[in-house]
C-alpha cells in the first residue's frame, strides 16, 4: 500500500510556501503475489522432454577384412554407391523430385569370374511403398530378419505401453548387436561421383533396418571390374566415368 506523508519545517511558515510530501510503496504485497503467481506455474506446467532423433550408432564390432572374410556368405553384402549427374548436376527424377542415387551391391565374396548373373545387382533408395520395403531396404531387412522381428515387437510393445521409451530404446540397442542372431556385415562403398546425400541414405538404411556391423570403405579394383563388366552387359549404363563434380579451388 502506498503513503503518503506530508510534513512541515519547524518555525514560522511563510505565505505560499509548498508543503514537501514524501511517498512510501510498500511492495511487500506485490512479492506475495510474484510468490504464488510463480508456486502456481511451477505446479501447473507440465515438463515436456525434448524430441531427438535417436540414432542407431555402430557398436563396438570393428569389421575388418579378416572379419569379412570369416563372415558367412550370406551374411556379408557390399554396397557400391554412384549418384547420376545431368551434366555437372546431380539428376533429378522428375516424379519423386529427388536425386538419382544408384547401389550396385553383391553378396558374400566378389564373383570376378562372373559365374552366375547376380554378380553385381542394381537398387535404388525407395524406402517404403504402400507400408511395404522396397529397393535397397527391402534387401537389408531381408538379411537383418531375425532382429526387424524382434524389434517390431519391440516398438509394439513401446506403442502399447507396456514398456517406456527408455526401456526400448535400451532393448532395441541390444536385439541391434545380439551376436546370436543371424545379421550381415555390410560394408559401404562410395563411388568418386558420390554426393554426400547418397552416402547420408545408406547410413540412414542402416539405422532404419538396425543393422550394426557396417563400415564405410573406398571402391578398389575389384570393384572397378564388377563395375565395367555390368556396363558391358547393361547397355545404357554408365557407372565408370571421370569426376564430373566442379572442384572448388578455394577449399
């Protein structure tokens, strides 16, 4: 509550003199009022956790080229990366709006002798169609099968609530790296017209399909054959061409 005060000097006033005032606030009412106002939000506001993007990330398995090569056949599957380009530009499908990305992947052991025709089979990244994989994905999570089952169930289970998002999130984290389950090696290979995207995708199809035995490698000359001897027999096909990329001189 507000006062105020007027007071007069002592001694004889003179005629037309100003009486001084002085003014006291009392704030003390408003403190009480900040003091529930904040009680009030603190029990009413409901603490909303922040939305993340939960990333698979490799565990601790390094695939190395002994692992690889004591992999079953058919659990070990190579990715070959290639982006089409209109010129110096990525290509554009003109129906999705997206750029072209190629995968040309074989499985187990690389069939340089080109005994049968699924030496080298081309993909693309589709994702899903109607609820159903297709493409690329569609291959990975045939491989990855027992461990899509158990996390299917899984996410049911999360959707029900029978278990909270911790709790998937810990039990999805160990189906993805349980070694008694059937589950591939991947290994991924970006080609030299790759965009970064193309290989952002395959990392994506990783996590997507909880797959995590993969590694990231560079295309070798084994590759560079299975590569050629598919343009032989594929007319049309262009996969092993010069950098059409514009470098920039100013990196």
């Amino acid at each position: 509550m507000a006062q105020i005060d007027q007071s007069s000097s002592g001694g004889k006033k003179k005629k037309g003199a100003q009486k001084k005032m002085s003014i006291h606030v009392d704030f003390t009412p408003m403190v009480d009022m900040n003091m529930l106002l904040i009680t009030f939000f603190m029990l009413c506001t409901t603490m909303i956790k922040s939305q993340t993007l939960q990333i698979v990330l490799p565990t601790n398995e390094n695939v190395k080229k002994e692992q690889q090569s004591q992999a079953k056949q058919s659990e070990a599957i190579t990715l070959i990366l290639d982006t089409e380009y209109e010129g110096d530009k990525p290509k554009i499908d003109p129906e999705s709006g997206k750029t072209i990305h190629n995968i040309y992947y074989f499985e187990g052991i690389a069939d340089t002798l080109f005994q049968t025709s699924k030496y080298l089979t081309k993909e693309q990244f589709i994702g899903n169609v109607n609820h159903e994989a297709q493409g690329i994905r569609k291959i990975l999570r045939g491989k990855n099968e027992q461990v899509m089952a158990e996390y299917e169930n899984l996410k049911k289970q999360w959707k029900n609530k029978e278990i909270t998002k911790e709790e998937f999130d810990k039990l999805a984290k160990k189906n993805a790296a349980d070694s008694l389950k059937t589950r591939p090696v991947v290994v991924i290979k970006p080609g030299p017209n790759t965009t970064y995207e193309g290989l952002i995708n395959a990392i994506d199809e990783m996590n997507i399909n909880q797959i995590s035995r993969y590694s990231i490698e560079l295309t070798n000359h084994t590759d560079t054959v299975l590569l050629k001897h598919y343009e032989q027999t594929h007319p049309g096909e262009t996969i092993i061409r010069p950098l059409v990329r514009k470098s920039n001189t100013n990196l």
